[in-house]
C-alpha cells in the first residue's frame, strides 16, 4: 500500500478506468495498474543482496573473493580436451592438450555467458556439455538450488563440480591440488588453514604421497592415505569456496524496472508497462518468476520437448539429480559445510513426480542472455513467449506438464509488450574490475 501511494503521489495519478481494472476508490496506479497488480509488482523490487549462505564461512572474505577471482580464469589443471576445434565449434585447442579449460571459458563478456561454442545452445568445455552455459551474474540469487535440475545445493559445490566433469574440465582433484600450491600456494595458506602440504612439492622427498593425477575411484587415489585424501578434498572444497566469494560479488541491479517501481514513472516505456501488467496478470508469469530476482527457486514442468544439437532429449531433470545431490560429498550437510545442520535436504527424496521439472530461471537480464531454455534450443524471447503462449510443448517432453502451462491467448501487440517489459530487467553491468583477469602475465 505504501509503495502505491508513493507512486500515485509522484506520478500525480488515480484515474478511474474500468476496463483496466478499477480499486475501490476507482483510483488506478500509473493510470494502468490495480491495487492488487501494484502489490504483486512490489514484491518484485527491489532487489536486495544474495542471501547468506552458512555452509561457506569465506563467502564475504574479500581476501577469498580476490582468490576466487583468479582461480576463474586459471587452465592449469584443466585435463585433456576430449574434442578439439574443429575450424568451426569454437574449441579450446586440439584434442588431448591439456590446460585450456577454465570458469571463464564458458563464461566471458559483460553478463558471463557463452559466446564461444557453435552452436551456442550447448557449451563445449572438454567435451559437449548438454546444456546452455547459464550467465553467472546474480548467480548468488538462486537458493539453495544451484544448476537447472537442482544437482547442487551451495553455490561453492557448484564451483568444483565441473572439475572432475569429464565434458567439464576433464581433471581431477590431484591436478587441482598440483595447480594451487605451484601457482597460488602462498595465497591459499594466507586465507586457508591448514596449508597446504609441503609434499605437494614435486621435489619434495614424500611427493609420491600426492600422484600427478588422481580422483575417487582411480588406483591412484585409492594408494594414498586416507589422511592426504582428506587433505586434497578439504583444499578441493576450499577453491570452490573462494570462486563462490567471487560470484557472490557478481550482482546487477538498479533495472528500469526497479527505478520505475520506485516511482520514476518514465523508467519504461508505455508499451513496457502493459507487459508488465500481463506478466503479473492475464500471462500468470508471476505465479514461477516470483521474487525480485524473478525466480521462484523451486522446479516446475513447463512441457519442453528438449532438441537441438548436442543436447541429451530424454534428460529427466530434477528426478535424474536427487541421487548425485544426496551422495555428493560436498552437499550441505556433508562434513566439508561450514554448517551442516541448514535442513536444505531435508525431505529431499527421489519420486516419479519429478520427472520431467526444472527450476525456474531468474529473468534479470534476460534480454542479454540468449539462448533460451536449458537446452538453448530458443534464440529469441520472443520465441520463448510463443512457447509459453502455446501452452508449451503438445508431446515430446518428459513427466507431466504443471497446470499453470496452459494456452494464453495473448495477441501479437500483447506478446510483443512483455517482450518490451522482460528488456526493463537489464540492470547496471557489474564493474570491468570484476570481471578482469587477474592472474599474474
């Protein structure tokens, strides 16, 4: 109510207007907008900072953050490339070579997406990843549930998930541990304890204790302690750490969207604002983009029948991930959490139900980010409100379409205004200091 007011203050508004949809009083914000539409757009702005996360006791260490800086755009223990370039698939190198992955490969540009692999609906890390590389501004929104199927429920597990990945980095936590204390020794020991071990050194008189390379499962790794096992893990989770202190920075607000919600009335255009009163009305894209980051963090199935190049059609979603989630050592109530009594898995359980939902996507900047879908299989936003205007996808998709995806009737002029409002999300670049390469030459 104090945010309608406000606004009809400032904007010298209150027109009776019934065909728009009158308040009691007959008065209508911005001459558009009903009482009850106007308190659903509060809820969307404005956009406050990531929530706290007590699993990682770095995540506002700016010493960590620095570190994770550069650790996003380290290769050195990047393993083999499983396809190399070809002359037209944007690869990394040649098939085999090794140090050419990092965090930033897939990630590059103001708003950290993939502007590298061809096709761009997949990313090409050491092998095809099937799925769209997301952009990792505002990352820091989504909890717990980080990746589109929920695989990861910390921003720092998702950090270091990618490592062992064989289409990801194609490494291992060996290789990791070799490439920390031969190029950032000093500045892990600074921030983390314990340091690292000396015999990581390959002079070292004990270096046989940590092989070259070596992951759970490899004979490599099942030969050493379980002492030096714990020692690499800790390590393994502590960078994953550091990069999350570093994406946590990575945040874009101050949108159009938020100024106009704030009550500067010319923020967006008119066109926008009838968008807008779709989006929270006759489009129902409220009920999933609730929130100020424009996500409701829970999964839905929105009746996507999953095509395009390199991209796996019968994905599961969220049902597929729930045994990697709850075995994945680095979860939250794993012995590497900062705190493992956050509840975040609790009546986390694998059942039919979930097959076939992914989470909602954040809409902040998503007129930056193309192409759309996990699958990238959308290059435009109108496409994507085609789709949702369909009703979705009539067969092809896995599980059972929610209730909510049902045909909207939209005309092309209304289709084409929530385009022009989903354009008022961009918000202010984050600064190029962040986003700036910071290892040594």
């Amino acid at each position: 109510m104090l945010k309608k007011t406000a606004m009809i203050a400032i904007l010298g508004v209150g027109f009776a207007c019934a065909c728009n949809g009158e308040t009691e009083d007959g008065e209508l914000v911005d001459g558009i907008f009903t009482e009850e539409e106007w308190a659903k757009i509060g809820e969307l702005s404005p956009l406050e900072d990531p929530p706290p996360d007590p699993t990682n006791r770095y995540e506002d260490d700016p010493a960590a953050a620095a570190f994770g800086q550069k650790l996003f755009f380290e290769t050195a223990y990047a393993g083999p490339l499983m396809i190399g370039d070809d002359g037209s698939n944007g690869g990394l190198g040649d098939a085999g070579e090794t140090g050419k992955v990092s965090c930033a490969s897939c990630h590059e540009g103001p708003w950290l997406i993939d502007l590298r692999s061809t096709p761009n609906n997949a990313a090409l890390g050491a092998g095809w990843i099937p799925r769209n590389s997301a952009s990792m501004i505002n990352v820091a929104y989504y909890a717990p549930w980080i990746e589109n199927n929920g695989l990861l429920d910390s921003l720092w597990s998702e950090s270091i998930v990618d490592v062992e990945f064989d289409l990801g980095f194609n490494s291992s936590r060996l290789r990791l541990a070799h490439a920390i204390y031969d190029n950032h020794r000093d500045e892990y020991n600074a921030i983390f304890d314990p340091d690292l071990d000396p015999a990581l050194d390959p002079l070292s008189a004990e270096a046989a204790r940590f092989p070259a390379d070596a992951r759970p499962g490899s004979p490599e790794w099942e030969a050493m302690t379980v002492e030096d096992q714990d020692h690499v893990t800790e390590m393994m989770a502590n960078v994953g750490k550091a990069l999350a202190a570093y994406l946590k920075l990575l945040v874009s607000k101050n949108a159009p969207f938020d100024r106009y919600v704030a009550g500067e009335s010319d923020a967006i255009n008119e066109a926008a604002k009838r968008g807008l009163k779709l989006f929270v009305g006759k489009a129902g894209c409220v009920e999933c983009h609730a929130t100020p980051h424009f996500s409701d963090d829970d999964f839905h199935n929105n009746g996507l029948a999953a095509e395009g190049p390199n991209i796996v059609t019968d994905e599961k979603g969220r049902y597929d991930a729930i045994d990697f989630l709850l075995g994945n050592e680095f979860n939250s109530s794993g012995r590497w959490s900062d705190d493992p009594n956050t509840g975040r898995l609790d009546g986390v359980v694998k059942d039919d139900g979930l097959i076939g939902l992914w989470r909602t996507k954040g809409l902040r900047h998503i007129a930056e980010t193309p192409p759309y879908m996990h699958t990238g299989q959308f290059q435009t936003l109108e496409e994507v409100v085609d789709f949702y205007n369909e009703g979705g996808h009539d067969a092809g998709f896995q599980g059972t379409k929610d209730d909510v995806i049902v045909p909207l009737n939209l005309s092309d002029a209304e289709k084409s205004d929530l385009v022009e409002f989903l354009k008022t999300l961009t918000g202010e670049e984050v600064s190029p200091d962040l986003l700036r390469n910071t290892l040594a030459p």
